[in-house]
C-alpha cells in the first residue's frame, strides 16, 4: 500500500497535535541515531564520540520540551505517528547501513540531519496557528539551523572559510538527494529490469527488430512506472528534495536511457553481433552504476558492484533460460 505513497498520510492533513507527536517520535529517532555514532566513533575518535552524545543530549531537551507542550495543549496521549507513515518526510539510514561508517560519512550524514530537521520545523511551524506551538517550533527551527559548526565542534577546524565549506558540503549532499538520487535509481532499474524481456525474446526468436521493439517498450514502460512511482512517492514540501515532475522526469528519463542502452544494439541485423555488443554494454552499465554508487552515495565499490552485477547476471540468465525454453 505504500507504492506511490499511498497509504501514507499527506504533511498538510496532519493535525497540530499530530504535527507535535511527529517531531516527538522524530527527536526520540534522531537522538538514537547520534548516539549510535557515538558508539561507532567511541573507541577510534573518543572527543568525536563525546560531541554526538552532546547532540543526542540535545535532541533529548528538545523532545522533552515537545512532550511538556503537547501535555499542556492536548494531554498525556501523545498519538503514535512516525516519520515512515508520512508521504514525503525525509529518511534516514537503516541501523545496519550505520555500521563502520568512516568519521566523513558520518559528519555528512549529521551535517543533511540538521538541515533537514530545520526544514521540517520551518515548514511546521508555518501551518500551526496557535502561538505557543508556532513559537516552539520556531524556536526548534533556529536550533537546528543554528547549531554551532559540525566541523568546528568536532575539532576538525575553526576558521570561518571551514563553516562556509561545510554549509557547501551540507547544499551538495541536499542536491545528490533531490536530483542525482532519482536518476540513480532510474539509472539502475532501467538497466536491471529490461534485461530478462530483452534478451528471452532475443534467445526465443534470434530476430532483431523483434527484440528491439521489445526492449524499446520494456524501457518506455519502465520510465513511466518509475517516473509516476517518484513524483507520486513525495511532493517534495517536506523533505525538500524538489519538485515532484522534475525527480519524477529525472528517474523516468534515466530508467529509459538504462533500458535502451542495451535495446540498440538489436538494430544491428545479425543476431550474434548484436547480442554481443549488447552483453558488452551492459556489463559497462553495470560497472558504471557502481562506480556512481560508490562515488556520490557512500556505498563501498565492492559492495556496490557486488549488488549489481550478480543481481544484473541472474535477470540476464533468467531471461537467457526463458528464451531457450
């Protein structure tokens, strides 16, 4: 139910009350999450390890302070809602992706945190009429905005032209998010998912305009799901990863091109020359993505290429076994 962001609720349905039972269970996640860093960095990097348990210590005030004016305004229940049941609201890493993170990853990780908690109390605080919330939330948003510099607090640096190449760093890290993410991912399954139909109908008919015409519509068809499914998946209100059309053209886009890559090839007139030059692109797709992966989004090279390659292999031998059925 959650494809499309259905079965999520809309950031401009919720509730005042909801609005602060949100940043509740929010603060209580983020909090958790710093102190996992400082668990990761304590024996490496201990003064580094002793400023996240600060700032774990400071989503923890800022969640009391939640807790004491939903208590004042709408009693001791405060409703169960977290940020996954909201369309649109940022993620974070799953806890097992926060393992052996290097110091850099993690400071760039906190770095995207703040900036995005200060977002969402902006954009909250906007829809709030009673004042004692707006001003709380308000408050909250100039925390998170203000907080010293990430770099200096760590130790790492103290010189204004430092913070300057922080905030730079923490605009990057928010462009890979809005734009160079969705045609990642476009990237991937455009060139991912139309192998098995491309290469079952090339092994199933040895003809190449038979193939072409379906690697062609497998590739169209793919950009359309996957553009829908991401402008659909998030407006881009909260999390401020961008309009809608244009994550959803990027990802659309990129899952054609993915597609068509290997679908070309198939204009060639003899067959075997064609499956070659086709298999010899997708394995430079593949090795591409990977390189894309571990560039831009953090992820080890080896575990990247081993994601997917052996996921690329088994849909290009699904669709060779099928075809030779």
């Amino acid at each position: 139910m959650t494809l499309f962001g259905f079965g999520k609720r809309a950031f401009s349905d919720l509730t005042e009350q909801e609005i602060l039972a949100l940043a509740i269970s929010s603060e209580e996640d983020d909090g958790r999450i710093y102190g996992m860093y400082s668990d990761a960095l304590r024996e490496r990097y201990p003064a580094s390890a002793k400023v996240f348990d600060d700032m774990a210590a400071e989503e923890s005030e800022h969640r009391h302070r939640l807790i004491e004016l939903h208590r004042q305004k709408f009693g001791e229940r405060i409703p169960l809602i977290r940020r996954e049941n909201v369309r649109g609201f940022y993620e974070r890493r799953p806890v097992w992706l926060m393992k052996n993170l290097s110091l850099d990853t993690i400071r760039r990780e906190a770095m995207v945190m703040e900036a995005q908690a200060a977002r969402f109390y902006r954009q909250s605080a906007a829809r709030t009429s009673d004042a004692s919330i707006r001003k709380l939330l308000g408050d909250l948003a100039e925390a998170e905005k203000s907080h010293v510099s990430l770099a200096h607090r760590l130790g790492l640096s103290n010189l204004p032209t430092d913070v300057r190449a922080e905030e730079d760093e923490t605009a990057r890290r928010m462009f890979l998010l809005q734009y160079v993410q969705p045609g990642l991912v476009g990237l991937m399954d455009g060139s991912v998912s139309t192998l098995a139909p491309l290469f079952a109908t090339a092994f199933a008919t040895h003809n190449t305009w038979d193939t072409f015409l379906v690697g062609l519509a497998a590739s169209i068809g793919a950009g359309i799901s996957m553009g829908l499914a991401e402008g659909l998946s998030d407006d881009g209100e909260l999390s401020g990863r961008g309009s809608p059309w244009i994550r959803g053209s990027a990802a659309g886009i990129m899952t054609t091109i993915g597609g068509l890559g290997h679908a070309l090839p198939y204009l060639i007139p003899n067959f075997w020359t064609a499956t070659v030059v086709a298999i010899l692109l997708v394995i430079a797709e593949l090795w591409a993505i990977s390189w894309i992966r571990w560039k831009y989004m953090d992820t080890p090279f080896f575990r990247a290429a081993l994601q997917i390659v052996v996921g690329g292999f088994l849909v290009f031998m699904t669709g060779v076994l099928i075809g030779n059925s």
